[in-house]
C-alpha cells in the first residue's frame, strides 16, 4: 500500500467541487494513514469511520476529529516533541464551527492533513526538495514493493523514498 502526501490545496478544491463527496474520501484515507503511520490497529478503519459518520448524520465526525488530534498528539508525544499539545480540541472546535460556518471541517481536515503529511516525512527521513519524492511502503524484506527500482532505504522505517531521478521512464 502507498503512503503518499497529499496536496492540501487540492483536497480543499475537490472537496468543494464535488460538494463535499471527496471530504468523505479524505476523511478515509486520513484515518488510514495515521492508523498506519502510529501503527495502531485498535482504532477503526478509514471505511469504518466515513459509514459511521454518514449513519450519525456528521455528529461521530466531531468525535472522531477529537480523537484524531488526540491520536496525533501522542504520536508526536512519543517522539519527544511536547510542541504538539491540544490538536483533539483545535480539531474538535473546528468541527463543531463547521455547523455554523460551513467551512471549519475544510480547515480542520486541511491541519489534520499537514500533520499527518509531516509525519510521513519524518517517518521516512525524508526532507522533501524541489522534485518531490514518491513514498511507497516496503515488505518486511527491506525490499520495495516495486520490483527492479533504485531506491534509498533506512531499516528501521516501513517507507521507502523513490526519487524522480531513480525512475526510469520506457516511451
């Protein structure tokens, strides 16, 4: 499975291009990636989360933004990074103003999504650059799971970096 970045600009537009339907989509791949990401499998899953919160009319959203700010300040806890403290309830009141204002889910998922895109890069030690990187997981090999590509890889990390330049492009 691939643990990528995502433009949060683009998340924005498509989230309201569509009316919302994409919101739903990156709510799902954000619970993914941070239940990856903590390696917590006690927590639901991305599908489980979407269902719930369309069966409860948005009101489990509220709790699971809570509970997602929370999962992120531990993760960032552990690390010894004390910076991080109260995401639970910024996410929260966002998400609560979200009834009112409209537009407080947008910009709690779009904080939760550069939280989350952080940690991807400090998992893979990857600091970003000018052509960007792509981020694929790797089997308990150490190998990539895209066979015959030079690639950098650290041991300790389930995230193997491909560079633009270490692909090569068949026409």
């Amino acid at each position: 499975m691939v643990l990528e970045k995502k433009s949060i600009g683009m998340c924005i537009l498509l989230s309201v291009i569509t009316c919302g339907i994409y919101s739903l989509y990156w709510v799902y791949t954000l619970q993914e990636d941070t239940n990856r990401l903590t390696m917590n499998n006690t927590e639901p899953t991305g599908g489980m989360v979407v269902l719930l919160d369309i069966v409860t009319c948005g009101i489990y959203g509220v709790y699971w933004s809570y509970r997602q700010g929370e999962k992120i300040d531990r993760y960032y806890a552990s690390r010894g990074d004390s910076t991080n403290t109260n995401l639970g309830l910024l996410y929260l009141c966002l998400f609560i103003a979200s009834y009112f204002v409209g537009f407080g889910i947008l910009i709690g998922l779009a904080l939760m999504q550069d939280k989350v895109n952080c940690m991807i890069d400090e998992r893979s030690g990857y600091s970003g650059g000018q052509t960007g990187g792509v981020y694929r997981s790797a089997d308990f090999s150490g190998k990539s799971s895209a066979p015959e590509e030079s690639h950098h890889h650290d041991d300790s990390l389930d995230v193997v970096i491909i560079e633009e330049d270490d692909v090569e492009v068949e026409k």
